[in-house]
C-alpha cells in the first residue's frame, strides 16, 4: 500500500476486498495457533507457534494496510439487499478481530501466570512482544474497517462500548479514538443519506458555468453510444426540467447539434443525442398543443 502509485489497477477495491477475504481466511485458519497452552506444555513454546504468530501479526498488518479506506464490497453472487450483504460481511471480519483481541489477551494472562509460577521456567519475553504487535495491528485494522464503513458497522460495534469486560471496552475505546483521529465522516449516519447522494448527484449533472455551459452534460453526449442515447435523453430531459434548466440544455444540445452537421439538410434529421432530446420534449410538452391544434378541426368534421 506504501508504493500503491507504483501499480495502476482497474478495479482496486475490489482487488483489495479480494486480498483482505484471502488473508482473513489464513488467521482464521491459524488462530487458535495463539491460544493458552494446554498444562501438559504450557512450559515449552515450540517453532510452530511462533511461526504462526509471526505469520498472523504480518496478516494483520497487511489487513489493517489494506482497510484502510476502503469500503466493502460483497460478492456480486450475493443476493438480496446490497446492505445487508455489506453488513453481514463487515461482522464476520469484526467477529474474527475481536477473537484474535481475546486470544491475546488470554495468552497474556496465560503467561503471566506461568511465569508467576516457580516450577515453571519463565516463557521467552519475545512471545509477550509479539502479542503487543499483534495486539496492535488488530486494534489498527478494527479502526480502519469501521472508519471505511461507519454507515453498515457501527450498529454491530456500539454494544462493545457496554461490555462488561474491561479490557474489550478498552480495546473498543482504542478503536473509537483512532477512528476520531483519523477523521471518519458521520454524515452517512444520517437517515436522508442516499436521498442527499443523489440530489449530489444531479447538482453536479445539471451543473452550469458562468458562460451558460453545461460541461457534465455535453461530456456524456460526447461519449454516448448509440443504443443508450435514448436513455441518455430521457435523463437530462427529465434532470434538467425538474431544475428549470431545460432552455439551457436544448440551447447548447442544438449548438452541439448544428456544430457537427455537416449541411443544412442533415440538421436533426440524424440518429444523434439532440434530435431524441427534441423529440422526447415533443412527446412530453407537445401532446396538449397537437390536441389544442388537431380538436377544432376534427370537431368540425361531418359525423
């Protein structure tokens, strides 16, 4: 992530969703590689699980690198509600951060007794030190999970703030200020979010500048392929009518369209954006005038 500059990638996200599930499914694998020794070698750490810690505290570090701003993006197998698949996928990596939270702390206590204990010769301090780090980087990634995705996690993380457990509600606190320190948005808290990304939205499509251009707008009708121009049509007929835009968007539309005809013969006669954009406000704004115009005549007409 420090020379993420150095490689371009399509569809970063959801390379970095895909790495986060990979080296989540590998400490969910290993965990309980970390766990209290049992009492038969509660005096022995062997290579194996310090290896393994090794192998979950740099999981954790690339995890909690790789969630850093990055919102989850469940499976587009996923059926159902956008939001609760995202929701649910948040929990299960929430869920599996606060078990490795807990087997630290076990192996904490777990130590400490052992080494409290005279018949037992005293664990190697560099077991304790690799918890702390692990420990760390556990805490790091809960943060940036939850800073990247306030809007679906914090209904699952607020009740870690009442646990009755000290230490968890001290590790939540933890997750809670790093979060407040790295400057979360909590504007997608509120109730009117999507209804504000949108309106965000058609801001910026209907957007005009100071020497009346729409830059959004011709964009899209620079770039449109045939068979959405249609569609295309519809949207800023219907975007820009309801913003009192509409005469300038069939102003540059119609400058546009003269632009690139090439004769006099040919202007709106086309297949392009400006000749749907004039028919589609025809259709609309066009049916009372023909009733008006064709009604006398037709009304005159010999039962």
């Amino acid at each position: 992530m420090k020379r993420r500059d150095d490689l371009a990638f399509r569809q970063e996200m959801k390379f970095r969703n895909k790495l986060v599930e990979y080296l989540t499914d590998w400490v969910m694998g290993t965990s309980h590689q970390i766990a209290p020794p049992s009492s038969a070698d509660a005096a022995i750490l062997t290579n194996t699980s310090l290896i393994f810690r090794d192998l979950d505290q740099a999981c954790m570090e690339a995890v909690a690198a790789l969630l850093r701003g990055l919102p989850l993006q469940p499976e587009e197998s996923d059926r159902g509600d956008l939001m609760d698949a995202k929701s649910a996928l948040f929990l299960k990596y929430f869920t599996l951060f606060m078990n490795l939270l807990n087997d630290c702390i076990d192996s904490s206590e777990a130590e400490k007794e052992m080494n409290n204990t005279p018949l037992l010769p005293p664990r190697p301090r560099m077991a304790a030190g690799k918890l702390t780090a692990l420990r760390n980087a556990t805490i790091l990634a809960m943060s940036n999970l939850l800073g990247a995705n306030i809007d679906s996690g914090l209904m699952h993380s607020i009740d870690l703030g009442y646990n009755p457990d000290l230490q968890t509600r001290a590790a939540f606190m933890e997750v809670l200020t790093q979060i407040l320190q790295q400057g979360t948005e909590f504007d997608t808290l509120a109730e009117t979010v999507l209804a504000d990304r949108f309106e965000q939205l058609v801001q910026l499509v209907t957007m005009i500048s100071d020497k009346g251009e729409l830059p959004i707008a011709m964009a899209l009708a620079n770039v449109v392929t045939t068979s959405q121009m249609d569609e295309l049509a519809r949207v800023l007929v219907t975007l820009f009518d309801a913003k009192h835009l509409l005469s300038p968007l069939l102003w540059n539309m119609f400058y546009r369209e003269v632009e690139v005809s090439d004769c006099m013969q040919t202007l709106f006669r086309g297949n392009s954006l400006g000749s749907k954009i004039m028919a589609f406000c025809f259709k609309i704004y066009g049916a009372s005038y023909l009733q008006i115009a064709t009604r006398a005549p037709y009304s005159s007409t010999p039962g």
